[in-house]
C-alpha cells in the first residue's frame, strides 16, 4: 500500500512542517543542550542542575528553555498535522508547556551570600511549573503516538520509548540524583524519536484506501 508523505508546504507557515525546519531545529536544540551540560562546570553534581545553573547563567539558560520549547512545540504541532490526529487535548497540552516554560526561568533561585538557593514558594512554583512542562510535552507525544499506532503498529515501539523514558527518568531522579548530565538524557531521547518521526520517513501512515 502507498504510504502517505509529509508535505513540505502549506500556507505562509508551511515551512514549521519542513522537516528541513524541523531537523535543523532538533540538531541545534540537541547541540545545545549538550553544550549547557558544561556551562556551570562539572556536569554530573547534583548542584548543577539546569535550574541551578541557570541562577548563575541567566541568558544561556533562557536560550536553553527558548530552544527546548521550540523544539518540542514545533515538533508537537508538525506530528498532528502530519498526522491529522483530532485529539484536542494533545494540541493543548503542547501549548500549555509552551506557556509553562517561562514561569521556570522567571521564578527560579537565588544567588545569597554566593550561594544559589531555592526555597519556599518559589521552589513550588518552578519545580510545578518544570512538572507542567516535561509532563505535558511527554503526554502530548504519546497521544499522538497513541493514535498512530492504531493505523501502524511500528507505533508500538515508540509509545513504549516515551514510557521508557519518562520512567528511566523517574528512576534516575529517585536512585542517583538530579545533574545537568542526567536532565540532558531524556531531552536526548526524546529529539532522537521526534527526529526519527519527523525528519527520516520511517515512521509513515499508510494511505487512505481508495474508495470501492
């Protein structure tokens, strides 16, 4: 059976479903957040996380959240076009974790007496908000990997990649601890199944049968 193709056109906004857009963006999100592992030293202590690094180096770490929401809204929003998935709440869900990352950057810690605290009700608020983010791009994924597997079960293994991911998350954050190098593991996993999706054509829906 022909399988569909993405199209690389669509309106004055039909290069956000290039997949030339796409990949170059998930290259230099990935790029990027590789380099943002070193920024505030050692990658693998627990005191330089991303959020912890970003009290010290506030305009790289704005370019961090800049790039990984772009990233994953323009990835999000290119999968359920190209895939014509209906599900209302994935498309929100991806707009709500564009809207929680600047709350992350904006209530973060505090340099005091040279060292970087977070405390209090800002420590709730940006951990809910870092929550929002991660929890609603990974559920925004899944549904419309969810609903392609209905059509092709190669779905299958990347349904269970998100699972894969967010629990290996869960358990590194449990076991080992948060670092700069750990947080960077599930972003790196994620941009390699949205690059595979977006960017190679292995991961197409088969065409609509045509009428009997």
């Amino acid at each position: 059976m022909t399988k569909t193709s993405f199209p690389v056109t669509g309106g004055a906004l039909g290069f956000l479903r290039n997949k030339g857009f796409l990949g170059a963006l998930l290259i230099l999100g990935f790029a990027y957040v590789t380099y943002f592992c070193f920024v505030g030293g050692d990658p693998w202590l627990e005191t330089n996380t991303a959020s912890m690094i970003g009290v010290r180096h506030p305009m790289q770490f704005f370019l961090w959240l800049l790039l990984t929401g772009a990233v994953f809204f323009f990835n999000n929003r290119a999968m359920y076009e190209n895939y014509h998935c209906p599900n209302r709440l994935g498309r929100a869900l991806a707009w709500a974790a564009l809207f929680a990352f600047p709350v992350v950057f904006l209530v973060n810690g505090q340099i005091i007496n040279g060292e970087v605290v977070l405390e209090g009700i800002r420590k709730v608020i940006h951990w809910s908000a870092t929550g929002a983010f991660i929890a609603c791009n990974a559920l925004a994924i899944l549904l419309v990997f969810l609903y392609a597997r209905r059509q092709a079960r190669r779905f299958n293994i990347l349904c269970a990649g998100v699972v894969a991911v967010v629990a290996g998350m869960l358990a590194i954050l449990l076991t080992i601890g948060k670092s700069a190098l750990f947080e960077a593991v599930p972003i790196w996993a994620a941009y390699i199944m949205l690059f595979l999706v977006n960017c190679t054509g292995l991961f197409p829906l088969p065409a609509p049968s045509a009428p009997q």
